[in-house]
C-alpha cells in the first residue's frame, strides 16, 4: 500500500505542478519506479517534488476511494466516464483514488486511507529508459526507507572500523587507497616484467639448453610472459608460460616451433578448459581451470620424450 499510493502522489506531483506525465511504473521488492515523459530530470526538479510530497505526507493529507456503480446518479456517472477517458457504454463499477486537493485517478490496488501512513518518500536516482527520449526514477516509501537507512547505517559502522575515522572522510580515504593500490600495483607489475627478462636471460644462458620450459606467475599480468619472450629471443626452446589464479582463471602462451605450438596448443588448452587460438610459433588462450597445469606439463613431457 506504501509504494503504491506513494506511486500516485509521486506521479500526480510531477504531472499537476510540472507538466511531466508518468507513462509506466513497476513496485519491485526493494525499489520501484516510474517512467516519466521526459528526456532528464534536473537534480533540483527531483529534490522540489520530494519536498513537495513530503510536506503533504506531513500534512496528513486524507486519501479515500470512491465507487461508481449502476447505483450512482446518472450526471455524477457520465461525469466519472468522460473524466476519466471511459467509453459510455461502460458495464461496471468504477473504481477511483482520491488524494484531496492532489489527485484523482481510477485504480483497483490497495491504498492507505492518510498520506501520513506512507511515512516518508525518498527520490533515489534516474536513468534513461529504453524508450526514446523517456526517464526512470526510482522511489521508495515508508518502511523501506527505515530499512534502507539502517542498511546504510550499518554499512558506516564497518567503514569506521575498517578506515578508522568518521563517516564523512570515508570517501577521501578510500579514493585515497584506490590511488595507493593503482601506484602499488604498477610498481608489482614493473617488477614483474623486471623479474620475467631476468627469467629469460637464465633460461637462455642454461646448459644444457632445455628442450621445453614451463612457468607460472599468479600475481603477473600477460605481458609478463610477452616480455619473457621478447628477452629469450629464440624458437628451440619450448615455452608453457601462465598468469593468474593457480586453481582456476588465467592466460597461457605457448610458444616454440610451429610444429609443436599447432601440436600442443589446442590440446593443452582443452585440458585447463580454455579456449584460445594460435599462428606461427605462438597459441594464446585463457583458461578456466589452471589447477590441471600439472597435466598440461605432462602433455608437453610426453611430446618431447
């Protein structure tokens, strides 16, 4: 009954004091919506209309139902139909919502009897909608306010635990270790590629020169094993190089002679359940079960025995 009566003074409002008429709306279980005729709201359009219908649920505006039926005097009955765009020859009662002095509007839903039951009405943001040139924006009413706050109330209280400080700095702080964990990471991945070229030049200064060489680096991007690869500058060694999670997604590169990639590649990438393609002397895949690299590696013994 909240939303819904919450519904029809958000929408008379909009309608009767802005010229915006409401041309859809749906009560979903947390939130809920109206589509309005419009391209955008203005901020402070949104923020006059939810003072405005705040102010009439403080009011306590009275909210009734009236019925016409075979019963009603004929004049108040053509009255009824014509207002309300009813063909005259209409079978059946005819149901209508009365908001005093707000709105008037045919409905069979449920509805609270007093704008104060509906407690409060909060606007919360828009979007354009799927239809040209129309907007979304979304409400909610009484206790799903209460509930929301106290949602977010929570949320504050584990912040203040986490951040150790009060709720109105939170947003400079976690902005702030955004920007710490982007210089970090840069740095790790610098290191990385720093550590990928010494790799290579280890590997390539091995005797004996290895027929095939395989590595994994969890915490490394993909252009570690393309930096791998641009150091060690050579083709007869075979490479079964990995970023990412050990147990499950990640990226392969395997890359050797032309022969034994084409061989290996869609093989070792349906064993770690990946799909990827390749040419020349190199096949590329991500994969979704990097915990079978154990097999992947025997394939690749097995080839070269």
């Amino acid at each position: 009954m909240q939303q819904h009566s919450g519904q029809h003074l958000i929408s008379a409002i909009f309608e009767r004091e802005h010229k915006i008429p409401t041309i859809s709306w749906w009560l979903g279980e947390e939130v809920s919506y109206i589509e309005l005729d419009i391209p955008s709201l203005n901020p402070q359009l949104v923020k006059d209309v939810e003072e405005r219908v705040n102010h009439l649920i403080q009011q306590g505006v009275k909210v009734d139902v009236t019925i016409y039926n075979e019963d009603t005097p004929e004049e108040e009955l053509s009255d009824a139909r014509s207002a309300r765009g009813l063909p005259a020859d209409h079978k059946g009662d005819i149901r209508v919502i009365n908001i005093e002095g707000v709105d008037s509007n045919m409905c069979c839903g449920t509805h609270v009897t007093n704008l104060s039951q509906l407690q409060v009405i909060k606007l919360l943001n828009s979007e354009r909608s799927k239809r040209k040139d129309k907007t979304f924006l979304y409400f909610m009413c009484g206790n799903r306010v209460l509930k929301k706050l106290e949602n977010c109330l929570d949320r504050e209280q584990k912040l203040m635990a986490l951040l150790k400080n009060n709720p109105s700095i939170h947003v400079e702080l976690v902005e702030k270790l955004q920007k710490n964990v982007k210089v970090l990471s840069k740095n790790l991945q610098t290191s990385l590629r720093d550590l990928a070229s010494l790799e290579a030049q280890k590997l390539k200064n091995s005797v004996p020169v290895p027929k095939y060489f395989s590595l994994h680096r969890k915490e490394a991007e993909p252009d570690f094993m393309s930096v791998f690869i641009q150091e060690l500058s050579r083709q007869d060694i075979f490479l079964f190089l990995s970023t990412g999670d050990e147990k499950g997604i990640g990226n392969i590169v395997l890359y050797g002679s032309e022969e034994d990639v084409q061989n290996l590649g869609p093989r070792i990438s349906e064993v770690l359940n990946g799909k990827g393609a390749g040419k020349g002397n190199k096949y590329q895949a991500k994969v979704n079960n990097m915990s079978n690299r154990p097999k992947a590696e025997k394939l690749i013994e097995e080839h070269f025995k």
